[in-house]
C-alpha cells in the first residue's frame, strides 16, 4: 500500500514535471523574441519551491524507511 507521504511525493512530482515542461516551452518562445529579458517568472518561483519540497519529501521518505 502507498501511504500517504509517498502520495505526496509521486504527486508533486509530477507537478514539477509538468511546471519544467512548461518552463522549456516557455524558454523556447522567448529565444524567438529578440528583445525579451531575463526576469523570473513567477512561474519559476514555483518551480523552485516544488524542488525544495521535492528533496524534502524525499529525505523524509528515506529516513522513514529503513533499507
């Protein structure tokens, strides 16, 4: 059975696929304009907030489980 931090750690991450996916495209798009500039997005934020729960998740995970 799945418990439910590992629930959490499937789920989220598939959102942070899913937001760096949409990063790349998004990256691609603004290749093509000549005057964009280099700006986080708050996009990105999330991103970096997703992989920060993401390693935590994962250090909670393995320190639950004994190998």
């Amino acid at each position: 059975m799945l418990n439910t931090l590992t629930i959490f750690l499937l789920l989220n991450s598939l959102i942070l696929l899913g937001f760096i996916l949409n990063q790349n495209e998004s990256s691609k798009d603004t290749t093509s304009n000549s005057g964009a500039t280099e700006i986080a997005s708050p996009l990105q934020n999330i991103t970096w907030f997703c992989v920060f729960i993401e390693f935590s998740l994962f250090l909670l995970k393995s320190k639950s489980t004994e190998f």
